[in-house]
C-alpha cells in the first residue's frame, strides 16, 4: 500500500500535538515524538490489530512505548484512534483533546510518562528506561504460552515496542535480548528510535557499539530503515513478521525532526522547544504555526477508516471462542479480565504439629498442589531452581519447541526476570512468579517497584531469608533487605513462620489481584507450631497473637523463623516468673491495613519486643518508645548458621535480656 499525503499530515498531526502539549506544560520531551511520529503513524495505521470500542479485547496487538519520555506521542495516538469506552469509567473513556492540553498536569490521565491504567491503550508503565523493552519480551512470552496451548484462532497478537538509545544501553535489556533470542519469540517486533541523541549530546561519547551486530548475536532478526521513509518502515515491518525470530528495526530517525534550530540537537530532548521555535517547526511541517492542538477532520477518518473491520475482526474472534467453548481458555479469559483465579481445587499439603521442615521445602510442596490445580500459574527462578525449589513437576521447561512448558528459564537475570513477569501478568491470562535468594532481591528491585506502582499480581519466591543461610557468608545473608521491600508502597511481603503458614501465604499470595506478593522462606528446618489461637482468618489479617497470656508484661513481636524462637523465649520467661504473650505480624504492610483496636489487640498495650533476623530499623513503629528490638544491624559472617544467630544475638539468652531491660529488671 503506498504512502499517501494524509499519512504524512496524521505523521505531522501528532508531531503537532506533542509540540503543543510540552509547550504548554512547558515541560516534557519533544524530540523522541517529532522523531518517530512516522514510524508510529505506520505501525498504527497499517498493521496494529486493534478494536477501538473493546479496548481490553484479549488477542489485540500489545504495543508499548519503552521510551517513555516520549509519552506525547501515545498520548497523541490515543486521542486520534479515540480508543475506549464512551460510557465506562473515566479510566475506560477516550483520551480527550482537553486532556491533551493538561499534560503532566495534577490529575492528568497525560502523565509525564505513560502510566498503565489511566487510560485505556496504555499497555505499561514506563519511563524507567528498559523496562518497557522487557515487558514487551514478557508479553510475548505470553501470546506464545498461550498460542501454544489454545492455538492460533483464539490466540494470535503480536508485540510492537518503540524503543530508544537509552533503553538499549540499560543492561535490563541485554538480558531480556539475549533471552527473547534464544527462546525465538517470533511474534515481536521492536522499533529502535536510532536518532544517536541523548541528554549529556551525541550518542557517541558512550555508546559506539554495533547495536545490530548484538541483536544478531542474541539471534534476533535486524535490518535498518530510515525511519522518515514511511514506505521503507512498512517494508521493515512486513519483512520482520515473515521472519521467524524476533525482530530489532533501527530506524534512522532525526530528534527534533522539522525544528530548524533544535532538531538532531539534545536540546530537543528533554525540554520545550519555545514559542517560536514551535511556531517555525510548524511552518516547517506545513502546519498552521498561529494555532495549537489542531486535529484535522481528515486525519481522524484516516486513523479511524478501518474501525469497522477492527470491530468485526473482534466480533469473529468472539464467535469463535464462544463456539469452541474451550473451559481451559475461559479461565485464561477470565483471569485476563480480572486476574482473579480458582482455588478450589488446590490440595494443599498438611503438616503434624512438631514436625520440622523449611518453609522452602513447603513453598515447594505448595507450588506442585497449586500448578496441578491451577493452570493458569506458570514462572520460574533465575538459575536457582533447585536451590529456590520452584521447578514445577511434571511440566515442561518454556522453550523454543516447547512454549507450552510453564517452567521458565530466566537463566541468571534477575532483572529482565522481574520485568518479563510484570509483561506476563500484563498480557492477562496468566499468574506469574518469579524466584531468587532473597538478597538478590535488590537485582531487580526496580521491576518489583513497577509491580506495586501498575498493581501487577506478580508472585516474588524468596528464600534463603537471613543469616541462617550461614556458610555463603554476609554476601548472600540478607540484612536490610525485609525491611526494604516493606517501603515500597502495594508490596505485600509474607515470611510464614512455618510449613503450614507456608501454605497459607502462598493462598494469600494467589488471591492477590491488585499487586504483587513477595514470599519470604527459611532455609532451615522450622517446626510446625500450634496456630490455633490466632484463628482461621489469621494470616489474611497479617498479624495475630499466637500465644495470649493473662497479665502478660510484655509482647514478643517476632516474623518466619524468629516466630520458634520467640515461643522459646517465652518459655525461658515463664521459668523466670516474667509472663510473656507472644504476637506473629506474618505481614506488616497486611497488618498496617487493618482496624486500630484490632492491631492494637494484637500488639498489646505492654512494652513490646520485636525479634527478626534484619535490622531493627522500622521496627519501632511496633515497639515504640518504650520497647525496643532483638535484630541485626550489621553484616553477617561466614559460619554455620546456627552459629551466625547466636553471635549475632538470635538466642533465647538475648531476648530474654532484652525484655528484662525493658522491664527495667
């Protein structure tokens, strides 16, 4: 199909918009838009499979803006193909003109950076340069999971990314490359804004490599188009589809294209072009440089013409599905829809009081009843899952002749591991987790942040959760880590006290649909404890009493694997005529939600010690000014664990101490 006049009006339509909505934020990046507004008008105009009225539709195209600096450009995209519903939500409802207008504004659904669930058609958050890029890898995965089992007439999409000089040189991207090379995920295809521009000035001063030369290393298809050419672009595209790998299109593009003073120059980047030069890049363009947000008649029925096929593709789709009444794909659809899953089924292990086992080794015996039970669970560890036990039995490992294996192999890639599960549970259809020891959590602390900030129900396995790791020493012995996943805002953090909490956690965990969990489990053999006291909604809740005592003088506040010792404590305390009740906050951030009298009845109105192996920082919020903690403020040492603990004052000794200072004893 050639390229008509009107295409390159809707290219300069959108580059209008981004203009104009900077400018009147006088804040935000211009450049990436005026740059790639051709691309984008192709991939949008000519190949994106898409309903505009049925936003959510389950096997539409995926297309992300990993440069999410240029969000005016979706934004603008947005506005044109006017996708969503007339009368749903305000979250649901077409992207306005006035919207437009208020970009980066309080309260805008125009966002300095995409933000998934604003509007419809944003797919992820981005902005965090990479992380779009993995997502995307992490959709694809999907649609080929799913294409696999359920086959091509209910599963065929494809994902298209626009990404830029900064997200290929984050290293989130080398990992999540490589990885979408080897496993040949052939229905992706990426569009590098290759405009050799950053903020700091050309490319150059740090990223001289063969970019392509790499990608085909991964074993990627690569070519280069100019990315002004919108018939080379088309051609790029068309190409890359027939091509079974997944596909790197540098396009050639100017930043600032059209500005006489600004373009091919950082200062086109990251800051309002001006009024003037505004009004010249218009003249340039052939727009009118005295009005702003201009949107031609013509250009929308352009990006509008084919709606009608759009809406009956969709409604085929829907007729076939319905006529296949496959029950496994209605529950992907379902959980697609709200992310919700069915546990009935799950026949969950059970444990005799005294027993001892690792709250790892129940995670595992969890994971096996929940994937033979729930078909939408699929996940893996990061070259750690015979250590993070999480390899699913029975089930084949996702690769390249077999995308219908639900065991994933991130290889050691913590980072793209975490933002390919965000990409995951975005796609819908899907419940993913992911499994690392869990001071490697701060390898992909930046994709678990997304997770709480998108509300993405991603399962985070983390084992090896403290000193007693013991042997490896305090590079792998996890001090502030608990306390640092507890600060990031929608993370719900689970550390079980023991095989049957195990079970309860995972529950809690699968539950979830509006963020992510982080699952944390002890390496050493724990015993199974009577619970009994703190009731059958206990663990929902997030902290209960385990233990109540009658003119108790104090309450020990203890997490995981602390929760045996504290009962130990408590013990020793009796002994001494010092009566002790004894609390488990399973999760803090599920606790901090509940009513006060209930948090308060289970802290108690004593003096109150906390005992976890981390550090003490936080924990004052519970034990305020007249407690005090049993922790770790400092790095661990290499021994056995148990010998770690108990130089480093985990034992029954020092909490005893601690509460008999307190009590001023």
């Amino acid at each position: 199909m050639s390229i008509a006049p009107i295409d390159h009006l809707t290219a300069n339509t959108i580059r209008g918009l981004a203009m104009d909505g900077v400018q009147a934020a006088n804040s935000g990046h211009p450049g990436m838009p005026l740059g790639m507004a051709d691309v984008a008008t192709v991939i949008w105009t000519r190949f994106l499979k898409y309903d505009p009225t049925c936003p959510t539709w389950f096997d539409r195209d995926r297309f992300v803006l990993s440069a999410g600096h240029g969000s005016m450009l979706l934004y603008a995209l947005l506005h044109l193909t006017g996708i969503g519903r007339e009368h749903g939500s305000h979250a649901e409802q077409p992207i306005r003109l006035e919207e437009l207008k208020q970009f980066r504004q309080w309260g805008s659904r125009c966002a300095g950076h995409p933000e998934h669930g604003e509007a419809p058609g944003i797919e992820t958050t981005t902005g965090p340069l990479g992380q779009g890029f993995c997502n995307a890898v992490g959709m694809a995965v999907a649609e080929a999971h799913l294409r696999a089992r359920f086959g091509a007439e209910h599963v065929d999409h494809w994902t298209y990314a626009i990404v830029s000089d900064g997200d290929l040189m984050e290293g989130i991207t080398a990992e999540a490359g490589s990885l979408a090379g080897h496993l040949g995920l052939s229905r992706c295809v990426f569009l590098w804004d290759d405009n050799g521009i950053t903020i700091d000035g050309t490319t150059e001063v740090a990223f001289t490599e063969d970019v392509l030369a790499r990608f085909a290393a991964y074993g990627w298809d690569v070519r280069r188009v100019d990315g002004h050419d919108m018939e080379a672009v088309e051609a790029a595209i068309h190409a890359a589809r027939a091509d079974a790998r997944p596909s790197l299109i540098a396009c050639k593009t100017t930043i600032g294209y059209g500005s006489p003073n600004k373009g091919g120059k950082s200062a086109s980047h990251g800051a309002p072009l001006g009024v003037e030069e505004v009004k010249l890049t218009k003249a340039a363009l052939g727009l009118d440089p005295e009005q702003s947000f201009v949107v031609p008649d013509a250009v929308v029925a352009r990006v509008r013409a084919q709606d009608g096929a759009r809406k009956a593709a969709r409604q085929a789709w829907q007729a076939r599905v319905q006529a296949a009444n496959d029950s496994g794909f209605s529950r992907a659809l379902a959980n697609a829809e709200d992310g919700a899953l069915d546990l009935d089924a799950i026949q969950w292990p059970e444990y005799a009081l005294g027993a001892k086992t690792s709250t790892r080794k129940a995670s595992y015996s969890a994971l096996q009843a929940i994937a033979a039970a729930v078909p939408e669970l699929i996940g893996g560890s990061a070259d750690l899952a015979e250590s993070n036990l999480t390899h699913l039995k029975g089930y084949a490992q996702f690769q390249k002749a077999t995308p219908e294996g639900r065991n994933l192999c991130f290889g050691i890639r913590e980072h793209a591991m975490a933002s390919m599960c965000n990409g995951i549970a975005l796609h819908g259809g899907l419940r993913p987790f992911c499994a690392t020891f869990l001071i490697f959590h701060d390898y992909h602390r930046p994709a678990v942040r997304l997770s709480g900030l998108m509300k993405q129900p991603v399962i985070y396995v983390y084992t090896h959760d403290s000193v007693w790791v013991g042997e490896d020493g305090p590079t792998h012995q996890p001090i502030e880590t608990l306390q640092s996943l507890r600060l990031i805002p929608n993370v719900e953090t689970f550390r079980p006290c023991d095989a049957a909490e195990a079970n309860e956690a995972w529950r809690e965990a699968l539950l979830r649909t509006d963020g992510p969990v982080a699952l944390a489990f002890s390496r050493q053999d724990l015993p199974v404890i009577d619970r009994s006291q703190g009731g059958p909604n206990a663990v929902k809740r997030g902290g209960y009493v385990l233990r109540e005592a009658g003119d108790a003088l104090v309450t020990l506040i203890a997490t995981g694997s602390e929760v045996s010792l504290a009962l130990e404590a408590q013990a020793a305390l009796a002994a001494e005529g010092i009566v002790a009740r004894v609390a488990n906050l399973v999760s803090c951030e599920r606790f901090d939600k509940q009513e006060g009298a209930y948090r308060l009845g289970v802290l108690g109105v004593v003096p109150r010690v906390s005992v976890e192996a981390g550090t003490t920082r936080g924990w004052e919020r519970y034990v305020g000014l007249d407690g005090a903690s049993v922790g770790i403020d400092r790095f661990g040492a290499s021994a056995p664990g148990k010998t770690v603990a108990e130089n480093l004052g985990l034992n029954v000794p020092n909490i005893v101490a601690t509460v008999k200072r307190v009590l001023g004893l």
